[in-house]
C-alpha cells in the first residue's frame, strides 16, 4: 500500500499539507471537519496536488519539504501534479 502526500487549498486561500495512506477518505474527513485543527479552522475548497511517495517515511520528509516552502512555491508544485480521475472533483 502506497504512500501519498496531498496538497489542499483552504478558505482563505491557505494551503494545507499532509500524508496518507487513502487520500479520497483522508480529504473527505477534512471536508466533515474532522481532519485536522488547521482543517477544522479554515474549510478545504479543493485538493490541490497529489504526490505518490514510497513509503511513509518518504511521504514525510516530502511533507516537511513542502510546508518549509513559500505559498506561491506550494502553487508552483501543485500546478506540476496531476489528479488522479477519482480525486479531481474534490
């Protein structure tokens, strides 16, 4: 079972950064407020970005590299990803 990391914009054009195992259930969770505090504050709009990764160990170090960088460099990365079909309604 792979590993991703996702991107999501928030209200407020904040973005969010995190890992699973199962992104389609993890944005879901955010989307019901259930996902995490920075979630909970300022709702998902949309899945931005969706990155395969190795293993969990690879996901989050990639996760540490994203969120040091700036937001515009968070929207440069995001606009290189494709969303898998299943995802890209958000």
């Amino acid at each position: 079972m792979g590993w991703f990391v996702y991107l999501i914009e928030c209200r407020g054009g904040s973005i969010y950064t995190g890992i699973a195992i199962d992104v389609a259930a993890r944005y879901a969770a955010h989307a019901a407020g259930k996902g995490a505090r920075y979630t909970r504050a300022r709702p998902p709009q949309r899945l931005l970005a969706v990155f395969a990764m190795a293993d969990k160990s690879a996901a989050l170090r990639e996760e540490l590299r994203i969120k040091r960088l700036a937001p515009a460099a968070k929207r440069a990365l995001a606009a290189t990803a494709t969303l898998p079909a299943e995802l890209a309604g958000g």
